[in-house]
C-alpha cells in the first residue's frame, strides 16, 4: 500500500494537494481536520472534547487521535493507501502511527513537507477565513497556530529524515509545478521501496 503523510503549516495547501494525489493515485484521503469537523457537527463526544481544544489553539490528545485515525483506517477496505492530512504532529504521534501501522503490516511510504514562507501562510488563512467563514481563520488564533507548528511540528522533518522517508516540497508556486513536484516524490520513494 501507499501510504503518504503530507505534511505543512495551516494553509500550506496539503488539503489541495491531497486531492490531486488520491485523484491521481486512487488512494483514500484521511484529513483529521475533516474528520474532527464532522465529529464536531454530529455532536458526538469525541466532538466535544475535540472542540475544546481546538477552540483554544491547541492539538488534540495523541491517544484520542490514533484511535480515530486507527478506526478510519481500517474502515477503508481494499485499499491502494492513505494520505494522512494533519497527522502526525509530534514526534509521538509519528511514533503512534507507525506502531498503528505495523500492527497491520503496514508502514509510511514517504512524507511529503510542503514549505511556505510564514508572510504567505497568513495571506492564505486570513483569506481562507474570509472566504469559508471558519472561525479559526483570524489573525490572532492563525498566529497560535503557526507558534503551535513550529514549536511542537518541526522536529518531525528531522525524524522522517532519519526514517529515510523525508521528501521537501517548494509549496509556493503555479499549483501544477507543485503537483509535479509532489509527484516525483511520490513516484521516487514507491521506487526505492520495492
């Protein structure tokens, strides 16, 4: 299976690309972002406890996200692979997940880190705020978000280097030259992997 973690600061894109790749791959899409929406909106408890912590910039617990994302995975039958969009965020995340897959005989194929300069990623979401209305697009709980990323995200890049799974991505750009670009990487890395 292709599994790939896409990976970026909010706003760098990775639900855009996401849908290019499961277009162009066929495999199926999991963003924690939709998936915390949805469980939000159909009030369910997960959704109240999620909503709480989102509400005041901060990540979910990492028990409360593996088991989750362990259950949407496995909900997806005869699979080609999963995008994981918005996950993991920590080093014990990524940790969390590659367990998760292992038990399943499973594991990361290549985690693609879309790079946007910080000016830009505020351009988008105070944008995308405007235009989708969502309620964590304003300029002070963006910049939380952003401190968020880079205090507790970051060190990701140096962990999936050192799992040989690292791939960076120029995110700014034509989006089709990003796309292609993404797309080399991906096509590289189920190269290197047979």
């Amino acid at each position: 299976m292709l599994n790939i973690v896409i990976f970026g600061a909010p706003g760098s894109g990775k639900g855009t690309q996401s849908e290019k790749i499961v277009e162009k791959y066929g495999i199926n899409h999991i963003s924690t972002g939709d998936v915390l929406r949805a469980e939000i909106k159909n009030g369910t408890e997960l959704g109240k406890t999620a909503k709480s912590y989102i509400d005041q910039g901060q990540l979910i617990p990492d028990e409360l996200m593996i088991d989750i994302l362990a259950s949407v995975f496995d909900s997806f039958q005869d699979s080609k692979g999963v995008i994981f969009d918005g996950f993991p965020r920590t080093i014990a995340q990524a940790e969390a997940l590659k367990k998760m897959l292992a038990e399943r005989k499973q594991s990361v194929s290549v985690m693609l880190d879309l790079d946007v300069p910080e000016e830009e990623l505020m351009v988008r979401l105070i944008k995308r705020g405007k235009d989708s209305g969502r309620a964590d697009d304003n300029e002070e709980t963006i910049k939380k978000r952003l401190a968020v990323y880079h205090s507790q995200t970051s060190p990701l890049i140096d962990w999936y280097k050192k799992e040989g799974q690292y791939q960076h991505i120029k995110g700014l750009g034509k989006l089709e030259e990003i796309f292609a670009d993404v797309c080399t990487a991906i096509n590289s890395s189920v190269v290197s992997s047979k």
